[in-house]
C-alpha cells in the first residue's frame, strides 16, 4: 500500500459522522428483575449460561481516521460452570509498528439481594494488559458474579486495520438469544462479506446514509449495513471436526477496492496470479526454492541424480531429504532459517525442508511445484478471493507424467505419496509462474488393519494361540511410530500385553518397520487366562478385544456439521476359536449386515459353529473420509450397533 493510498484513506475518513456510535443498542447497566429470576433456558437445559443481548457496531473515528468496533454484551450466569463467563479477555492486534487501542471498558454485575436488585461495578484498576509479541491481552473479571447474576460489559476498539473490518461472531460456547451488528461502510469503498456457519440471519437489511463523508467538495454517501440473529444455539465442538472457525456463524469483511472522486480506483485485493508471482519472489519462498536448487546440485549424491526411472529417483531422494533433517515442531509455508543453514544445522521448520525437497527434486531435473495449504486445525481458507495468511502449511507436488503425488518430507516415517493427517483439509493452492491453481489435497491411503486371531480354548478354561495384525498406510504409520516409540521391542510388548489383558505374548516379531511402502506385519504367540479355578463351568471371551471404536464417538441427537475421519476407515478381524468338546457354545451372535446411503460404506459380521470350531469375521468399511450432517444418523447408528457387538461376550458352558 503507497503513502499516497494511505493518506486518501485517512483524510477520507476523518469526516465519517461520530453520531453514528449514538442511539445505538441498548442502554448500559439496566437489568431487570425478570432476567435476574431466570434459572434456565428452555432451548437447551444444559446450558451454563445465555446471552440476554449482544450489540456491535463499526464505524470510523471523526478525528483520525480510524476504525472504532463497539461490543456490549449481558450475560446471564446459570450455573456455577457458567462463572467463568465472568472473565473476560480481549484480543488487541498489532503489526508492522501498529496497534489497536481500547478506548473505554464499562463492566457491571447485576444480581439480587434481599428481594433487591443491586449492582458492582468494574473497578478499573482490576484491569490487566498482557503483552505480547503480535498481540496484546487485556483481561479482567467482573465482581461479586454468583449463579443467577447477570454480568454486562460494554468496550470500544480503536484499529488502524480498516483493510480487514473487525469480524464479527454471532456463535459462541454459550447459547445468545440475540445478536446483532452494524456496520457503516462508505461508497468509496468495496468490502467483500463472507458469511460463515450453518446458521441463518434473521436480520440482513441495509440503508444508505447520505452525504455521510466528505472530500475537500466532493460528497459521498454511506451503506449502513445490518446484520442480526436470534436464539442461536451454543457452539459444540464434536468428534472428528476440522477448526471450529469453519463451523462458527460468523461474518468478516476485507476490503476489495477504493473508487476514489477523480475516478482512479485502487484494487486492494489481489488475484492469485499476483499472489504466485509475490510467492515467487519472496525472499523466504520462491528465493529459497532457487537457493536450494544450486545447493543440491553439489549435494545429492551422483548414484540417486542418475537413478533413470524418474518416480524411483524421486523416491531416492525424498528418502535421502527426510533423513538430512529435523523437523523443530513448526508450521509455515515460508523458510525460518534459509536452506544453506538449515541443512547445515540439520534441522528447520515445515518450510525449511519441504522447500528444500522441493529444490531437491528439481536440481535432479523432476518436476515439481510447492503446493501451499491450511491444516485442519487452521481452518479452510477463503474461497472467495486469495487471503494468503490462511495459508501454514507448504508440500510439493511430483508430476511423473499424467501421475502426481504429494509429498512431506518432516516425517521419517512418512511413506512416499502420503501427507501428515493435519494437512488433509480440503484444497490447497499449486504456485507456479503467473498462477495458483486450486488442487485437492488428495488422499491415496487408508486407515487400514487386518488382525487374524486363531485360538485354542484347553480343558482348564484358558486360551491360547496366534495373532497376526497387518497394518496398512495411516495404521502402519501410527503403528511405526507407536513401536519404534519405546526403547526396546521387549518394553512395546509389556505394554501390549497389558492393554490386551493377556497372560503373556511370546515370540514377538513385527516386519517392515523401515520399509515404508509396505504393510507393518506383528506375528506372536498370545495367552489369555480366564478362570483361576480348574474345573470352570462358564468360560467368557470377547473376541473384540483387540479392535477400535469401544464407545460411540457420536453421542448428539443432532449434527449440523459434517463428519471429518481424514481418511477412509477398513478395519477386519477374523477369529478362528477351537473349543474342547465337553463344551458347548451358549448362544451363537447374529449375523449383521448394514450399509450406510450412497455407497458411503458397511458393517458386517458373520459368525459360525460348526463342530467345535467357532468362526467369527467382522468388517467396518467407511468410505469417505467425510459425511455430510444428512448422513450423520446413519453414521451414528451403525457405529452403535458396532459397539453393541463389541460389548458381547462368548459364553462357553461345560456339559
């Protein structure tokens, strides 16, 4: 942004109408007493505490220019969880030399005393600032807040960061019965509004403000933009969500152009082809790729550069990378320490090394391009028009032909064409010269396992036999790292030994475990002891002991938001049981077979006796790695009747 822009901008606002930040709302420290009587809210009984109102507005300071966000909030506490809403603490950007500033704090406890209603008031000197590097936290906690009171506080924020308007939360953890905000924004402006979360407004109106500003003689008018809703449920973080910020109702601005009075316009937001040629010249991305490239020229070692098959090099020299470095636990799609001292220290963040994979693979002459991406936890980036701060995370692409695949070097144990689960959120951006073209963050693996159990039951009622788990993809990478975690092999197979209730595991042996594009395959011998009594009449065994899912992760009626597993589930279990012949089975399970709408996956076990040989196959195939809220009842019925099974013991009774 030039001076000149600035400079427009500031004088233009300084003539915005302070009486907009009048008449506004509703009044400040009026409670009434049949607010203070209510004991629960009706819509949802759980709920720890309400908001009664919620009021803000933005609009521009009349003396410099500044953006002033307005929030007035009463809060009614219902029970003693519900007290933590009386602490409050707000965030107060900075950057680049700027900051936000709070204008006026007002805090206020209403609740009832004797029949009366009284009311503390916030003293100011019980207001703290935390700083920061990036931000500053301003905290403080209302007084004398009991179950039943009702907590109010009311702040100003002045912002030199008008080229993003405040955003505006209508959800939060608590459930609010209204809430509304109003913006004023002038005509010189053009913001983009994008609306996010499930939830409708209730008021989305607008109104123009005439001569709302002015500029030497030029006049221009003002949208009044108005935005509300009511009785809106609390926001409930569920299992297998992606950032609750993709799921929480709320609305953010960012300014697109400025038109100014001679007619010039300056666009402010930029295109993706603007975003790949800024990347591409910037000193810790597309600098960093050029300076890795030259580096690995002299580095790779000549016996992996003259590897024929282009996809076996590749592989080479992904290996080779992956053990070069270190990953130091950082995100970021721009290098932290340049590629010479990074691979000089052995070490760097998540732009440090897949940025050097990616010179890497170019100075064997590969094609390859840096993809960059949010992870789930960031939450999806905006759509709309390029926001490059949604981006953490950067990866390479390897094109072999009409073949890609995606690549992540941090991981040791990452198998070539797989990504770290973090990163599989949706889409991410290829930057190349003069674009950035979206690409699914595609997902070529499984979580995969396949467990053999054969077993013996002898005449004293103990059980004994063989198991054999194969693990594949996401599985055998968990499994890797989860054994490969412990000192010895010997310490892995104590604490499996536990977590399975058996009476010993012997002759343990796991395969694969550096040989990444390879199942990990356990072989051992197991021992159950069920009875400490010789002449048993029952004996029990849960076949399932050794599977996932033990409870339900889907406990809520209801779900507004889809389910996210990452990646498509497999998971199969067969159990061949021999039983003496003094024993009969008391009851044989029954067989199921379901299957979820649209081909989105199935469970089925079958289970037989013939004999004295039982035998027992379960299967739970899940697709998809993501389900939409239409499907969420299936999904949660098939997973009861998965744990249902799971809770089921085989009876054995002696003749």
């Amino acid at each position: 942004m030039n001076f000149r822009l600035v400079a427009f901008i500031l004088i233009l606002l300084t003539s915005f109408c302070e009486a907009f930040s009048q008449n506004h709302g509703f009044p400040f420290g009026e409670s009434r007493i049949s607010e203070l009587n209510l004991n629960r809210y009706e819509l949802d009984s759980a709920a720890e505490a309400i908001v009664l109102k919620e009021f803000g507005e933005v609009y521009f300071d009349n003396g410099d220019g500044k953006m002033v966000i307005q929030n007035h909030q009463k809060i009614k506490i219902l029970t003693e969880q519900g007290l933590d809403q009386a602490n409050f603490s707000i965030l107060l950007r900075k950057s680049e030399g700027r900051k936000e500033e709070i204008v006026s704090i007002e805090g206020m406890t209403h609740y009832l005393q004797n029949g009366g209603l009284k009311n503390s008031t916030l003293d100011k000197e019980a207001i703290f600032f935390q700083e920061n590097p990036n931000y500053t936290l301003v905290k403080f906690t209302l007084p004398n807040a009991t179950i039943g009171s009702i907590v109010e506080v009311k702040y100003s924020i002045s912002s030199p960061f008008i080229f993003n308007l405040y955003p505006w939360e209508f959800q939060s953890s608590i459930p609010k019965l209204q809430s509304e905000l109003w913006a004023l924004i002038p005509g010189n402006y053009s913001y983009n509004a994008s609306i996010k979360g499930f939830l409708k407004l209730s008021k989305n109106d607008s109104e123009l403000v005439k001569d709302c500003f002015s500029y030497g003689s030029a006049k221009a008018d003002c949208s009044l933009l108005k935005f509300g809703m009511i009785n809106i449920p609390a926001f409930k973080e569920e299992e297998f969500m992606t950032a609750k910020s993709n799921f929480l109702s709320a609305i953010n601005f960012e300014l697109e152009q400025i038109r100014y009075f001679d007619g010039r316009v300056d666009k402010i937001t930029k295109e993706w082809k603007d975003v790949a040629q800024e990347l591409e010249a910037h000193e810790d991305f597309g600098i960093q790729i050029k300076k890795a490239k030259n580096l690995f020229d002299g580095q790779i070692p000549i016996e992996i550069k003259n590897t024929p098959d282009p996809l076996e090099r590749a592989k080479k020299i992904y290996d080779w990378i992956k053990f070069q470095y270190t990953w130091n636990d950082y995100l970021g799609k721009y290098s932290d320490s340049g590629s010479k001292k990074s691979f000089e220290q052995k070490k760097g963040n998540v732009g440090d090394i897949n940025l050097a994979l990616l010179g890497a693979l170019q100075s064997a002459d590969l094609s390859a391009s840096p993809v960059i991406l949010s992870t789930r936890a960031n939450g999806l980036p905006n759509s709309l028009y390029p926001v490059l701060s949604d981006f953490n995370y950067v990866v390479v692409q390897f094109n072999n032909g009409e073949n890609s695949y995606l690549l992540d070097a941090t991981d040791h144990y990452m198998p070539f064409g797989l990504l770290p689960e973090i990163c599989l959120n949706g889409k991410g951006r290829l930057i190349a010269k003069k674009e950035a073209r979206e690409v699914e963050i595609g997902v070529k693996g499984k979580q995969k396992s396949i467990t053999t159990l054969n077993l013996k039951i002898n005449e004293e009622g103990s059980l004994m036999g063989t198991l054999q788990i194969n693990s594949f993809d996401y599985d055998a990478l968990d499994k890797r790292k989860t054994i490969l975690s412990y000192s010895t092999i010997p310490d892995y197979v104590k604490s499996m030994t536990g977590k399975w209730k058996a009476k010993e595991i012997k002759n343990y042996e796991a395969t694969n475990l550096q040989d990444l594009e390879k199942s990990v395959v356990e072989k051992m011998e197991i021992f159950f002891e069920t009875h400490d009594a010789t002449n048993v009449q029952r004996i029990y065994f849960n076949p399932f002991l050794l599977g996932r899912w033990k409870i339900n992760p889907f406990k809520s009626d209801e779900r507004i938001y889809p389910v996210d597993f990452g990646v498509a589930q497999e998971e199969t279990v067969l159990v061949t049981l021999d039983y003496p012949s003094n024993y009969r089975l008391d009851e044989l399970p029954k067989n199921v077979a379901l299957a979820m709408p649209n081909k989105g996956g199935r469970f089925l076990f079958n289970c037989n006796n013939l004999g004295n040989k039982l035998t027992l196959s379960y299967s739970l195939s899940l697709t998809r790695a993501v389900y939409t809220a239409e499907e969420y009842h299936s999904l949660k019925e098939l997973f009861a009747r998965i744990v249902q099974l799971k809770q089921t013991d085989l009876v054995f009774i002696k003749n």
